[in-house]
C-alpha cells in the first residue's frame, strides 16, 4: 500500500469547524508538524477537504 506524508503548513485559525477536526482526525496538532499515512480513499478524501492547508508527498 502506497504511504503519503502529510505535513501542515497553515494555521486552522478562523476556519470551518470541520477543517480542523480534519486536521486533527488526521494527527496534525502543530504547524510544521508531519505525520505518515496509508494512502486509503478515506484518507485522501480527508487530505482533500483541507488540501489548501497542508503539503502532501508520496513517501
């Protein structure tokens, strides 16, 4: 299974609700903070709901 690398490059700060319970759904907490994930389509579907606030690589 193909893994991606997430990283969060901007601030949750006035935002939906929903976009940072993404955020933090998907472990980001920090800005500049990375985490790693199976590339499942719940995932993606997460990554895309807050893709203007984070960076994604395949690992």
């Amino acid at each position: 299974m193909k893994k991606i690398k997430v990283t969060q490059v901007k601030s949750p700060i006035r935002r939906p609700k929903n976009q940072k319970l993404t955020l933090q759904a998907l472990g980001l907490r920090k800005m500049n903070q990375t985490v790693e994930h199976n590339a499942t389509p719940s995932i993606i579907g997460m990554v895309n709901t807050v893709k203007h606030l984070i960076s994604v690589e395949e690992v």
